[in-house]
C-alpha cells in the first residue's frame, strides 16, 4: 500500500518550488491558486526569503499548494488515489483534498483562513516551538510538563516538539532532558496548544459552510492516527486540532497496521519520511523535492499495484 504524506509548516525553504513551474499546468494551477488564498504563491515559493514564508498566514497556503501541485503532477488527470493519504498538522488539509473530503478551492480556502486566525492568535503573547531530539522519552515529557509547555507535535522516532511562551521555552533550554538535544523551530506561534484557541473559534465558525464528502481512499488524523471515515467528522477533527497535540506517532502506528510498504512524502518533503526511516523499518521511502523525483514515485506506486 502506497501513502502519500503531506508535510507540516517549518519544512518549508526559499525557493522550494522553483523546479515544479517547469511541469506543465504546475504554474497555471499555481496562478488559479493564488487568486483562491489572495497571495501570489509563486513568488512566495521562488524568490521570497525565509522570513517572509516563515509568517503562518503565508506559509500554511503555501504548503498546501505545494502538495496539492505536487500531488497532481505525480497522479494526472488519471482520477487515481493513493492507498492511504495522511498530513502532518497544515498537511492535512492536503490530505483532505487528496482524499476527496474536500475540493482543491475549499482547502485554500480553508488554509487560507487558517493560517489568518492562527497568525492572530500568535500575535496575541510572545510563543514558540523547540523541538527536542533524544532523550528519553518519559524524562522529555515530564519536563516539558516542568516547564509548563505543551508537548504540541509527538512525533515518533526520538522527536517531540515543546510549545509554549518565549519566556517558558527559555527556561526550558536553560535546563533540558538529559541526553536531549534542543532545536528552535521557524515557526511563529505554539501551535497546537491552548494558546490558539481564539483561532479554533474562527475556524469553527466557517467549517460548517464548507462541502464535503466522504474519503474515497484511507485518510489518516493526527489527534490519535484515527482512520477517518466520514468527511464532516474529518473537518470538525481538523477544526479542533488547531489546539490540539499531533500524534504523528500514532498515525505512523497506524501505517504499519494498515500494511502500508512505501511512504511518498509531497513537497517540501524530507521531515516525515526521515521519520519513518526510523520508525517503520522495512517500509520504502520517497521524498519527492523536485520533479526529477517523479519518475522513482511512480516505479514505487507502480510496484505496488
């Protein structure tokens, strides 16, 4: 069983999508993109600078586009879906388009809005995200809990991500897990804890509007690795888990019941599938970064047909 996985903001960089303009349609859909969020993704993913796509209410669209873009170009116009289809955090409104839940436009739509509210909501008191790397893994939850963080992003495989105020995080990397090591993520807020609740309320106020539809393939949720079945509950998960911890430990626990044997990570890829290497051993991996890529993925969806 193929996965595609659809990664999280922080994986993006200046320039990512500068190779995937010269796929034909990959610019057009881009443009049409563009007028759907108001930002012009193009150059945000080609000549802006890393602190212009670090802001979420840039970034999370962004990302979106640039799996969906990815996603197209690797499937055409073909109307075939992956075996399962998962994303990490922003991810998996991507994933929810993949899967059918949701229209290309109404995840923009809906990312677009995202990232706003989420960005207001970062405004509001001084937060972050540290990624903490090593450790073990009881020690690193007790002090992050210590410290009075949230542990925001569980990530599996020795990596769990601790969110909270500027001040706490500092404390924190004044006195971390032994045997941890700390990394400050690109990112502008503690996403995925309490402090983005006036943006649940935003979302939540929009999500009913949305249409959706049931997945047409297995779709994954990082509350807790769920497999989903129903589109509405899938957006009402999504809407919540803007405050809400992601489990991508869970969802990986979940791949590996499910039998999935190869994970294609759409652009800006690199984050997830360097997780499942270490975590589901003997599970094929492909970060698809450029369209020089394209042709491995479809050897590996190929094999697995």
């Amino acid at each position: 069983m193929i996965l595609l996985a659809s990664p999280g903001q922080g994986a993006q960089t200046p320039g990512f999508l500068q190779p995937w303009l010269e796929v034909p349609g990959v610019a057009d859909r881009l443009a049409w993109w563009s007028a759907v969020t108001g930002l012009d993704l193009v150059r945000y993913g080609t000549t802006a600078d890393a602190e212009e796509i670090r802001d979420t209410a840039v970034a999370q669209p962004l990302l979106v586009a640039a799996a969906l873009a990815a996603y197209e170009a690797l499937y055409g116009d073909t109307g075939d879906v992956p075996g399962a289809v998962a994303g990490h955090s922003v991810g998996e409104l991507a994933a929810a388009a993949i899967s059918g839940v949701l229209s290309p436009e109404a995840a923009l739509v809906l990312v677009r809005e995202r990232g706003r509210a989420m960005a207001e909501a970062a405004a509001v008191t001084a937060t972050g995200m540290t990624a903490v790397l090593g450790g073990d893994a009881e020690e690193v939850l007790t002090a992050i809990d210590k410290h009075g963080l949230t542990p925001a992003n569980v990530n599996g495989a020795g990596q769990v991500v601790a969110a909270g105020t500027t001040e706490r995080l500092a404390a924190f990397a004044d006195e971390p897990p032994a045997k941890a090591r700390l990394r400050s993520l690109s990112v502008a807020g503690a996403f995925h804890t309490e402090h983005m609740a006036p943006a649940v309320d935003a979302l939540r106020r929009l999500a009913p509007g949305a249409p959706v539809a049931d997945p047409r393939t297995t779709l994954l949720q990082n509350r807790d690795g769920a497999v989903v079945e129903s589109g509405a509950e899938f957006l009402a998960r999504l809407v919540d888990q803007v405050s809400a911890p992601v489990r991508w430990d869970a969802c990986m626990e979940t791949m590996r019941g499910l039998g999935v044997t190869a994970i294609i990570e759409l652009p800006p890829a690199g984050t997830l599938v360097g997780l499942a290497r270490r975590e589901l051993k003997g599970v094929a991996t492909l970060a698809l970064k450029t369209p020089d890529d394209l042709a491995k993925a479809h050897e590996l969806i190929k094999g697995a047909s």
